[in-house]
C-alpha cells in the first residue's frame, strides 16, 4: 500500500476485522507486505508494526513478493508517476484516485493492457456504492441513453441543509467544514471540479470516451441562497441539486456538471446530507437507480478492498491481466461535445432589482426579444426604492439564447446583481 491516511487506515482495519470473511471470498491468504508512507509513527488507531512500514516507495514497487499495489495518496502526481511504474513492475494496482484517472485515462488504462495487468478502481466514484462494476458489467447488455447523478457529498450536505433548515449557504459550508465533511479549502467540491472528475470515469465507461474535465461544463453552488431554496419548493415543487448529467442528444454527448431543481418526485431528490446516487436509463433496462454513502472512511474501504478480493481471486485463478476491470479500447469514432449554449431547458431566473415600476415590463421585454417565454413570474413585496429578489421561469429556451438575453438584462440600470441562472429538469 501506497498512504497511510485515513482511507488506507480504513483499509488495515477492514483487513483485519473481516480478515475470515475476505479470504474465504478471495479463496487465498491475503498479507499486507508493506506500507509506504511519509510518517513512519504509529497511527490512527491502526497498529501497524515498524518493520511494515517503510518511507521509500520503492520498497512497494520493486519487491517481487507484491502482487498488488494499493495506491492512496490522491492527487495528480507523484500518484500517476507510481500508478504506472507499479503495472510496469508487473504489478497489478488498486486505486481510489479519481482525479489521476480522469486526466490519464488513456494513459494508465492504455499501460495496463499493455502490461496485461489489471488496475481495479471501484471506490473512485461514489464511494462505497459498487457503481462502476454494476455500470460495467451488469448494465453492458445496454447503450446507455443518460447518466443524471449526485456524486459530491459535500456539495449535497450544504444544499440539503440550506433547504432543511432554512439557513444561508455560508452558515450551511462552516458547519460542513466542522463536522469534516468539507476541506478547509472546498474550492475543488463547490466549484464542482470533484463531481467533473468523477462524471469523466463514468462517461469513459458508460459511452466509451475520455472526456477531459476541462471540456466538462462546471458550475459550483456558492451563489444560490436560502431563498432560491424556500422558492424552488413552495413555489414550484422543486428541490435544488448538484448534479452530474451525461446523456446522448441529437448525435453529441451533452456532458455538464451544475445545481438544477428536479421535481421532489424524482429519485435523486430524496438524496439528502452526504448521500451519492446515479440514475442511469438504458436502452434495454430503462431506468436503473444506485445510492449510499458516497464518502466516508469506511465506505471508501469498503469499495478498496472489494477491489483487492477480486484481484485476488483472478490471480488465484491464473486470469488477471486476462479479463479486466473496465474494457479498454480508445474510440475511432468519439461522439462531439455538444456545447452548454446548444442545450435546452426551462430556467429559473433570479434577478436583483431596484423596487420600481417598469422593472417586469423591461426584463420581460428582453426576453421576448430573445424569443424567450415566461412561465411565471414571483415578486415578493417590499419597500419601495429597495433592493429586491424578482424570480421568473421560462419555457423551454436555447441556452445561448438566454445567455445572451440576460447580458442585456444585467446591464439595465435597475439591474443591481448578476442573474442567477439555474436549470430546470424536465418532468420525464
């Protein structure tokens, strides 16, 4: 194993609590050789004696007696870098690195076929929810038509409390933040960038292409407030989400990662707190639904190790490296991007106005221009000459139309904010 942090401690503890139960799954021993690690102090609870640990990765990568690599220390590199010297070792690998796969796919997927070993990844998506396997195999009678997911828990946990008790998004991240369930720097969750690199393996399995995530439309949930809340819900039945959505339309692969509301029917809207859940609809299957726990130390464990008994059970069988986790072979003909001002929708629209007559009349006269209609229009009353919350909802409408709508609106003189703009799910 490669980190000893709180994934991989997770790890040495499932080990040994279900150490019976996972051998008698796998069909062989299993024996953690040694532990690479940059702190060499006994830790977390664990109890890993000194001579298993080691501060020299080589001492994982070069020794014969390893079957199985186990890489945990997340990020870009050095991980890449010990990913592939680990297959090129002879090595087989176990990785929860979401962020190394979606930038290298064809890279570290590409090495390992080259290698005839196999690189198991289960716990990169969703955490301990066996998705990528059950998307992989039990779905691969299928074309997959559309993937709509949660697959952030930080960014489900402050909008499900902002809606659950009324609160402000930065009294609902702080106390996220507290219960550790956002970094102290949460850029890369609220911004949606985690969600991006997760949908980037999902979308290589699901419709055979690798998606960088800078081609990944993103938008993170730091603007909406407590009011789009309360609004989306008794106003329209709504809830807001943080969503992942991949899906095929019109010969492109619409591939988007940002808030929306979606009816309180629909599957996803149950989500609450830290859950993750992926709706997928295949051409043979129709609608399929996955949830749990998509974060966590135990859960992430979980899915680690589950990948380590599979490898172990395909070595003990003389298959590994012969029939892989995911299916590899770079696409000839990858379906094009479909740009977010090519999509369409209903929106929800909140502008902030100056109290004034005239206000309604200007902003529905833009949108009219633009070939935009109004579904409804809420104002709440308040002072004259303050500023005021005005939130309408469109009929389906071009994206680019409305962008270039609102850049009109935004420039009016009694606009004093930018217009939020969030996407609306259609009913089916």
């Amino acid at each position: 194993m490669i980190g000893a942090g709180t994934v991989g401690s997770g790890v040495i503890k499932l080990l040994r609590q279900n150490r019976a139960l996972v051998e008698q799954r796998a069909g062989c021993e299993i024996v953690l050789k040694r532990v690479a690690d940059k702190d060499l102090r006994p830790r977390r609870g664990v109890g890993l004696r000194p001579g298993l640990l080691t501060n020299r990765v080589k001492d994982v990568l070069a020794d014969p007696s390893v079957d199985i690599v186990v890489e945990l220390i997340g990020g870009l590199e050095p991980a890449r870098q010990y990913i592939l010297e680990a297959l090129r070792h002879g090595k087989h690998v176990v990785t929860a690195n979401k962020a190394v796969l979606a930038k290298h796919w064809d890279e570290i997927l590409g090495t390992a076929k080259r290698a005839s070993k196999d690189i198991y990844f289960e716990s990169s998506v969703a955490g301990g929810i066996p998705l990528l396997r059950s998307l992989h195999d039990g779905l691969s009678a299928n074309r997959i038509k559309s993937i709509w997911g949660i697959v952030n828990g930080t960014t489900n946990y402050i909008l499900s409390e902002m809606r659950r008790r009324r609160i402000e998004y930065p009294v609902a991240l702080a106390e996220a933040r507290k219960k550790g369930y956002a970094e102290q720097d949460p850029s890369f969750d609220i911004n949606g960038i985690d969600a991006a690199h997760k949908l980037s393996i999902l979308v290589a399995i699901a419709f055979n292409q690798s998606v960088p995530v800078e081609k990944i439309y993103t938008e993170g949930i730091s603007r909406i407030t407590r009011q789009d809340m309360v609004t989306a819900e008794e106003e329209f039945g709504q809830v807001i989400k943080p969503l992942a959505i991949a899906q095929v339309e019109a010969g492109e692969l619409d591939v988007r990662v940002h808030p929306a509301l979606i009816p309180k029917k629909h599957p996803i809207a149950g989500l609450d707190g830290c859950l993750n859940g992926v709706h997928f609809i295949g051409d043979a299957v129709g609608a399929v639904m996955f949830q749990g726990q998509g974060a966590g130390q135990m859960c992430a464990a979980s899915a680690v190790v589950g990948d380590i008994i599979y490898l172990a059970r395909n070595i003990r069988m003389g298959v590994a490296g012969k029939v892989p986790f995911i299916y590899y072979k770079p696409n000839p003909k990858p379906l094009p991007l479909r740009q977010i001002g090519k999509i369409e929708s209903r929106y929800y629209l909140r502008f902030t106005v100056v109290d004034k007559p005239g206000v309604l009349s200007a902003i529905s006269g833009v949108l009219g221009s633009h070939r935009i209609s109004i579904a409804s229009a809420i104002q709440k009353e308040n002072q004259r000459g303050q500023k005021v919350p005005v939130v309408m909802t469109t009929c389906e409408a071009r994206e680019a139309d409305i962008r270039k709508a609102l850049q009109k609106i935004d420039r009016l003189p009694v606009v004093k904010d930018k217009t939020l703009l969030l996407r609306m799910a259609r009913e089916d």
